[in-house]
C-alpha cells in the first residue's frame, strides 16, 4: 500500500534577517534536484508561480542590485493573480531574491 501523501496548507511567512523564508513543509532542495523538486510539486497537486525581484517595483530592484547589499527583507513580493495562493519560499538565486507562490490546481 502506497504511503499517503501530507498536502502542504497554507504557513505564516516569518522571513529571516535578510529576507529569506521556506515554508516549514517544504522538503530541502539542493541546487540540481529540479527533477526531484518537480515530482513533489505535482504529487502535492500545486500550480507554483515564480514572482523575481529583478522585475518588481524599480526603486525597490534598483535599491537591492545597485547597493551590494544581500538583505531583501524589505521587499515584498507580489501574490499572482486569483484566489488561494500561498507563499512556498522566498530565497536569493544567481540572478536576485525570488517568491514561489503555490496553490491547489
């Protein structure tokens, strides 16, 4: 008998001093595991939208690529569109802090 899944609900976001969060039931992903990260977004039946601080409010994006500074705690980013969306993790890639957003397809 297959093991039954726990569905991820809802978390409060509580960011740490530089501004990154990952919601408590999120599994640990290391750089490489996309594959591994794409069969538990589906076995936990999610839509997950990216939202990037590169392409948010100018002055907010200007103040964290110009100044050299990794704290983005200030920054907050925008909900997609619709009804039900939760925040998975906000955290800094290559290319700058982003949001993944989640909700039940």
């Amino acid at each position: 008998m297959p093991e039954e899944i726990k569905l991820i609900q809802p978390a409060p976001v509580v960011r740490d001093e530089m501004g990154s969060f990952q919601h408590p039931n999120m599994p640990d992903f290391d750089e490489g595991d996309g594959d591994k990260c794409k069969t538990w977004i589906a076995e936990q039946g999610l839509a997950v939208a990216m939202v990037s601080l590169e392409y948010a409010d100018e002055v907010v994006a200007d103040r964290y690529f110009e100044s050299g500074d990794p704290d983005y705690s200030y920054w907050e980013p925008e909900r997609p569109d619709g009804e039900g969306w939760f925040c998975l993790a906000i955290h800094d890639t290559d290319d700058g802090p982003v949001c993944w957003w989640a909700r039940r397809e």
